[in-house]
C-alpha cells in the first residue's frame, strides 16, 4: 500500500518543526511507519543547493537562479526521498515542498504564478500532497520567535529570515491565496500555543489516517 504524503508550510518562524515532532510521534504511536523531511537539503546534492539559497554570503544569487534552485532541489528530492518512501508505504511528513516557491518567489519575489506552477510540476512529476497544513501567523510574531530560536543556537539567521518584513507579509498572503484555491490545503491557527495548535493538527490527521 502506497504511503500518505504531508506537507507542512508557513511564514519563517511559524512553528513548523516543532509540530512535525508531534505529528511523526502521534503517527508512530499508530502503527504508521513515518518518515521526516525538509527543503531545501535533504540529500546529498540537495545540501550544497541548499548553502547557495540560504547562506548570507551567497547574496549576490539571481532571483532567477534561486528559482530555478529550488525546482532543482524538489526534483532530486522526490527521487531520493520521498518517492522510496511513499512506494514502501511510509507517511512522509516534508518542511516544505512546492507551495513554498509560489509564495516565496510567485507572491513575493513577483515571479508569474503559473510559470512556478509548471516549472512545479516538472520538477515533482506532478506530486502533490495528500494534505498539507498551512501555519498561518503574523510575520511579526513569527519572525521574533525565529530570531529568538537563532540567537540561542548561537547560528547566523539565514538570507529569508532577514529580508523585509514587506517580503514576508507578501509570502504569507500568497500562502492564504493558495489555501483558498486548493482543497487539500488546511489552514491551521499557528498563533496559538504549541498545544493548541496540535489539537487542530490531530483532528486533520485522523480525518486522513484512520
């Protein structure tokens, strides 16, 4: 039996990984074999893209060529990753996948929306999600909350986190566009507690899983 493919998405800081570490315990404590993931960087090649999106000293990428990197990215992604593990039957539970890029470089970066959703849909085959649960908050928030988590690691913010707040409040309208236009998209109030927000999570799951 093929698995259950999931996606999580939301403006930077808005609690994504903390929530992925609840949503694979609940799943395991079911019985489902699950597997976590994340883009950019999740395989070998993936990793260098990932330092010439991310790092600060790259600043001199091309949004074009970041684009392009992100597509290229998923593509080996989906082969390394999570096609092996949707065809053992495996849920896998992705930090981003393609809606990222329409609202990252579509809606904020001003890219045309339908070009990324093409240039998506070569590069992923025409994988989409079986869900993917959209953390809204206001960037304000999640920004100070991603900021804090930085500081404490002692780790430089990566390029994302320090573009204009202008630049995220661009993203997370773009996220609430696409929620609108597609079914499988669930918006999640992520400006709760984490444990409220997994409440909202938990129901979303079984209504897939069980």
């Amino acid at each position: 039996m093929r698995g259950y493919f999931i996606t999580l998405e939301g403006v930077e800081g808005a609690g994504k990984s903390t929530q992925i570490d609840l949503i694979e315990e609940y799943l395991t404590g079911l019985g489902y074999q699950v597997l976590t993931t994340y883009e950019p960087g999740d395989t070998k090649i993936g990793k260098k893209i990932r330092e010439l999106l991310l790092k600060p000293e790259y600043d001199q990428l091309l949004p074009k060529a970041e684009l392009l990197l992100y597509c290229a990215d998923r593509a080996q992604h989906i082969a390394e990753v999570i096609e092996p593990a949707l065809k053992e039957g495996k849920i896998v539970i992705s930090d981003r996948y393609m809606d990222a890029t329409v609202a990252y470089q579509g809606y904020a970066r001003g890219f045309d929306i339908e070009l990324i959703k093409r240039l998506n849909m070569i590069a992923t085959s025409s994988l989409e999600p079986d869900l993917t649960l959209l953390l809204d908050i206001d960037p304000l928030l999640s920004l100070k909350r991603a900021k804090k988590a930085t500081a404490q690691s002692n780790l430089k913010g990566d390029k994302i986190e320090g573009e204009r707040i202008s630049f995220h409040n661009l993203v997370r309208e773009g996220y609430l566009t696409l929620a609108d236009s597609e079914s499988r998209i669930e918006l999640i109030n992520a400006g709760c507690s984490v444990e409220e927000v997994f409440v909202q999570i938990k129901s979303l799951l079984n209504k897939l899983v069980i």
